[in-house]
C-alpha cells in the first residue's frame, strides 16, 4: 500500500533505547553478585573478540546516574534494561542479595525521577553459573520453578514502579548460539538438546507470565522475540516453499507457543520424523496456553532471504561474520528445507547484516495478522565504526540514516493499522558487543572505552543523540 498521508504516532508512543545488564554494568563480582555462565564465558581462550568480557564493560553500575541524566536531557519516553539475576540470587536461587535489589531500585527511581518509563527485561542471557553447574540451566526443568521464583522476586520488589515488563530477550537466539553454532554459553552442539531446552525456556516464559497477573495486575508483559521475516529468493514455487519452511521453523515455532500455547504442525512433524522434537510432559500444552503475553516483543535488525536446499549435499552450519569485514559470513541452512542466500537488492553492514527497513513494515504486518497482538519494538539499530574526531564529534550519519528509515517504515506499519506501543533503538549508550567487543558499536552515546589498554570510559554525545532528541521532541512528525 503506498499511503498519501501517513498516521501520527499515538500520543504516548514510548520513544526509547535499550541496553541489556552484562553489555554494561560491568562490577562483575561487586556487592556481593553470583558468577553468570558469561562471567565464565568468557574466559575460554578464544571466544570472544580479543579475549574481551564484560567486568567492566562501560561501568554503568557506578555511572548510571550520569547515563539517566543523559537519557532526561535527550527527553527518552522509556529506558529499556535487564537485571542480572546473578545479582539478586547469586546462585540462581536461595538466599536473596539485597544489594542486587538496591541496584536495581535506585535505578528505576532514578528514571521514573526524570519521567523515563522503565522497561525491565528480566532475563538477558547472563545466567546464574550456580544453576548451569547444578541441573544444566535451561536443559533441565528445575529451571521453571527457580525461574519463577526470581520473577516473582522481581514482580514484588519493583512491580509498584515498573509497568512494562519483558521475560526473556531472545529466546531463539540465546538458544540457538547456545546449543546448536556453540558461539554462546554452555557452547554445545546438539540439536535434540536444541528443541528440548527451547521447551524449557517457553514454559519458563508462561510460567512467569502467569505469575505476574497476580502481583503486577496493572503491568504489561511480552518476550522479545528475534523476528526476521523470510523472503523467497525468487519466485520459483520451491523457493517459496523454503522460505515457508523457514518463517515455520525459525518464527512461528515460538511465536506460536508464546500467544497459542501451540507447535506448528509441519515443522513438529519434521521435528518428529527426525526424532528431535521436545518431550512434552502432561500439562505441558496447558501451562504455555496459560502464559499468554499481553504484547510481542520485537527485535528486529533484518530481513534473511531463502531458497530450495538439496536434502542430499544441502547447505548446512556456514560461518557467520563477527570480524566486521564486510563479505566474510557464509550461507547457512537445513539440508531439505532451505538454505540462506543473499539479497543482491539490499545493502549490508560491515557485518553483513542487510539493512531493510520495509522488511521491518513486512514484520509488524504478519506477527499484527497472526497473533493480533500489540507490539513493542523492543530493540533496532545499526552496528557500526564509529569515530571520535579529536574535537568530540561523533559524526553518524549512516546511523541516522538507518534509523530515521526504520522510523518511517513504523509509521507506515501504524497507518496499516498495527499498534505499535514503542520504539527501544538498540542502544543508548555504546556497550560490549557479545562476540564482537567494542568496534561494533550501537550507541547514541559514543564510551571512551576499546578491546585493548585502559580507558577513561567517558560518554561523548553523537550525532545521532541530538537528531532522536529532536524525533521525540515532535513525537517522530520531524523526520
Ligand atoms: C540482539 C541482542 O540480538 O542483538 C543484543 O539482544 C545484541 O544483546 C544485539 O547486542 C546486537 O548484536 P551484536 O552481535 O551486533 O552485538
């Protein structure tokens, strides 16, 4: 649909930024936190980016006033964050931390001081390594309940203050580097595990979601969900069928449990005739069906174009680009069900992420159509170089570019007619890249802080912050 005139965005469409706790707080091991399976990580020689890890990372836990500050003086709706459950339950469960809480509650009366609505993820990937020792972390169904528990713990410390509330970041991605590409912790390579631990996490996600009707009952909550639509590489009826088979398998396969309680059918009978579909215990179907979100959380950051993969000789696991030099990453794929191939009409990052904000219009559309619910844009943005010129400028303009072509493809969606609550561009301040340290940077706010050598750690305002600053300031009418 090509519209005349486009939709204002709602009055109280929350304009925000997002951050997740390992990416940084750093103070790693300070007042009195638990080690995370990242904490652990990241210390295996040869997983990381030069080696670098988060027990600094840009020391946002001693400097959060500093970044609120900047948040109020950039005029942030909301602040998307996660809490470090290690820092509340040290060992995953048992004995609370009452520093971890104080953090945290400092932290979100800072924002609500500044009119900045908080936005909390409660689990970002950083797993208390006390669970992981004991039953596996996620592979074991011990996780519900302890999960659980630190939900409710959360609900009833902060559910008074913060109203938005997101369960698990990613659950396809933390899952999928986890346990089938191995890049993540506990670095495995299995995919019956794969489907099995997914199982978990989902009834972990509804159990939690069930829990917080009673002690948030004003409160919205969704998961974030990694959505990148699929497109057929041509028209060619196979090709259309691989990218089915890939919005099947690679979305619908959780976003279908998280609204529905409910496995698509071709890609669980796929999954069975291989013999790695989930167990699913008696009263499995009803707990998920139970845990119903009140929004899908979206991160969104790329369309993935597909084609026919042979069954016999098909592409499998290629390499996937963490180096920043641009034409490095490999096609992937599922022999027999398809293979990636890349999109010659889009441009890419230096990481070779495609850059399509239409695809994010695409996205909205069918997730608003197939599970009608609202939709919080919980992370976007563009990983890139970035530079300080020696009088303090950070000149971003290629992020401007990326963003303000996102925003207009979210007005776009809105005139369709999806409701859009807000918008978090991943990320407000630079912070550590996972698998790529520091030279792969989001921020709005440049940190003097690098891979290598000591640094002052010092927030230096971009372009881009002053350009959002102004996005917000006419509710996205000055684009
Ligand atoms: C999302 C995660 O997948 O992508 C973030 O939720 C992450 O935590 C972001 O930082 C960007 O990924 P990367 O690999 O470019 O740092």
């Amino acid at each position: 649909m090509l519209h005349e005139n486009l939709k204002s965005f709602p009055k109280d469409f929350l304009w925000g930024a997002a951050s997740a706790a390992y990416q940084i707080e750093g103070a790693w091991n300070i007042d009195g936190k638990g080690i995370s399976n990242w904490d652990k990580f990241v210390r295996i020689p040869g997983k990381t980016f030069k080696g670098t890890n988060g027990d600094i990372a840009v020391d946002h836990y001693h400097r959060y006033k500093e970044d609120v500050q900047l948040m109020a003086e950039m005029g942030l709706k909301t602040y998307r964050f996660s809490v470090a459950w290690s820092r509340i339950f040290p060992n995953g469960k048992g004995e609370i931390n009452q520093k971890g809480l104080d953090f945290y509650n400092d932290l979100i009366n800072e924002l609500i001081e500044h009119h900045i609505e908080p936005i909390l993820t409660i689990y970002h990937w950083d797993l208390p390594q006390a669970l992981q020792d004991e039953y596996g972390g996620w592979e074991s169904r011990q996780i519900i309940k302890d999960f659980t528990n630190y939900c409710i713990t959360l609900y009833k410390a902060f559910g008074d203050r913060v109203k938005y509330w997101v369960s698990l970041n990613e659950q396809n991605v933390f899952t999928r580097l986890g346990y089938q590409t191995a890049m993540h912790p506990p670095g495995v390579k299995d995919d019956k595990l794969f489907y099995q631990v997914n199982h978990h996490a989902s009834l972990a996600n509804a159990a939690a979601i069930k829990a917080f009707r009673s002690h948030v009952p004003d409160g919205k909550i969704g998961p974030s969900f990694a959505y990148s639509p699929a497109y057929a590489a041509t028209s060619k009826p196979e090709d259309v069928l691989a990218a089915e088979n890939a919005e099947e398998l690679a979305s619908h396969w959780w976003m279908d449990v998280y609204t529905w309680g409910t496995y698509p059918q071709a890609a669980w009978n796929y999954l069975e005739r291989k013999g790695i579909a989930p167990e699913v215990e008696e009263g499995d179907l009803e707990l998920l069906k139970e845990g119903k979100p009140d929004f899908m959380g979206v991160n969104y950051y790329q369309t993935t174009t597909f084609e026919k993969n042979p069954l016999h000789g098909g592409t499998s696991e290629g390499h996937f680009n963490t180096s920043g030099e641009k034409g490095t990453s490999e096609d992937t794929g599922i022999p027999g069900l398809y293979k990636t191939v890349r999109n010659e009409n889009l441009n890419r990052t230096n990481w070779d992420w495609n850059i399509d904000p239409q695809g994010l219009r695409i996205g909205l559309r069918r997730i608003t159509n197939r599970y009608k619910l609202p939709i919080l844009i919980s992370e976007n943005g563009l990983g890139e170089y970035d530079k300080a010129e020696e009088d303090g400028s950070i000149n971003d303009d290629y992020r401007i570019e990326y963003i303000e072509s996102h925003v207009k493809s979210i007005q776009e969606a809105v005139t369709d007619g999806v409701e859009v609550i807000g918008y978090c561009v991943w990320s407000f301040t630079d912070l550590l890249s996972w698998l790529n340290g520091y030279k792969k940077r989001y921020g709005f706010v440049y940190v003097n802080q690098h891979e290598e050598g000591e640094h002052d750690l010092r927030r230096m305002k971009k372009k881009s912050f002053y350009w959002y600053k102004a996005v917000i300031e006419s509710n996205g009418e000055n684009l």
